[in-house]
C-alpha cells in the first residue's frame, strides 16, 4: 500500500475482521507506516491473536509503505481492498494492491 494509515481507522477495521473472520484467518503479519508516527511498526498472528508494535529500525530514508499478507479460507479480497483503502490517510492518492496466489 503507498500511502500513510489512520491509526484509529485500521485498528477499529482489524478489530472488527478479527472479531468475524479469526476462524477464516489462518495468518496475517505486516508492516505498517501510520500517519504522525516515525516510527515502522510490525504484527503478526495467528487467528484472533496478534502480536502488534514497534519495529526495531526505523523507517530511515526507505519509503514508508505498508504490506500485508492474509493467509486463510473464504477470504474476501474486494472487501479486504475496499476496508484498507478507507484506513488510508490520503485514500485519493494512495494505492492498495492486492495479489491472491493462485491455488
């Protein structure tokens, strides 16, 4: 994703698809650039359980991009773009990118 997350806004969308979806979830790790914040920040899990904070190097001069990985069943990318695009700061001039491997 290029672009800058809202904080509140990708908490309260991982919130709510860890609440409906932890079953469908297998894995999701991440890292993530959010507005205001200098710092990268890291997650990882395993269905509803996540491990989620700072990472040890700072963004530095890299460009400050998130990525994320959804491993599961009945995944819905449409939803899954749509949601992450409305966490973006700027979602008019930011990019989601979703790439589902192939079966």
């Amino acid at each position: 994703m290029h672009g800058e997350l809202e904080t509140p806004v990708f908490n309260q969308f991982m919130s709510k698809l860890l609440q409906e979806k932890a079953k469908d979830l297998y894995r999701t790790k991440g890292v993530l650039a959010f507005n205001g914040q200098d710092d990268k920040f890291v997650f990882q899990g395993v269905h509803e359980q996540i491990n989620f904070g700072p990472a040890n190097n700072p963004w530095g001069e890299q460009e400050r991009t998130s990525k994320m990985v959804f491993i599961g069943k009945n995944l819905d990318y449409d939803f899954l773009k749509k949601n992450l695009e409305a966490c973006m700061v700027d979602p008019e001039n930011s990019t989601v990118v979703m790439h589902k491997k192939a079966k």
